[in-house]
C-alpha cells in the first residue's frame, strides 16, 4: 500500500510543477491565486498520503495547520480585492 501513496504523491508532485508555470505565467492575479491556492491543497494532500508512509504523525498536524493557513490566504485576498474593486 506504500507504494501506491508514493506514486499517487509523485502524480501530485508533477501537478504542483504545472501549477507553478500558472503561477508565473497567469494573465491576472486572481489566476495566480487560484494556482497558488492549487498547489497549496496538493501540498496537503502530499503531506496526507505521506504521513503514514514515513511514520511521521506530525505531519497530519502539519497539513492542518497548512490548510488554516490557505483558508486565511484566501480571505485576505478577496477581502483586499473587493476593497480594489469598489474603488
């Protein structure tokens, strides 16, 4: 079952590759949020199929604290964009 998680995070590792040229090439900054927010919740995901492979509980707890994070990310970005818009 190891084995499948390890491919299954490479398969997330190379979508995390496709989301970063999103990120430098993206027309608006709404796109490059939203592939910044992609790689954000593949990078949980990552850390999700990894922790019981390697052992390591603490990276549930990380990805946690990851996913609050994006959650605040996002807020701070619409909120300062509707300001933008208004004006």
């Amino acid at each position: 079952m190891t084995l499948v998680y390890t491919i299954a995070a490479t398969v997330l590792l190379a979508t995390i590759g496709v989301g970063l040229v999103r990120v430098i090439l993206g027309p608006t900054n709404a796109d490059r949020l939203m592939a910044a927010q992609l790689m954000g919740t593949t990078g949980i995901a990552i850390l999700l199929l990894l922790a019981p492979v390697v052992r390591i509980p603490g990276l549930l707890d990380t990805a946690l604290v990851f996913a609050l994070l994006a959650a605040v990310a996002v807020a701070a970005f619409t909120r300062r964009w509707s300001r933008g818009a208004e004006e």
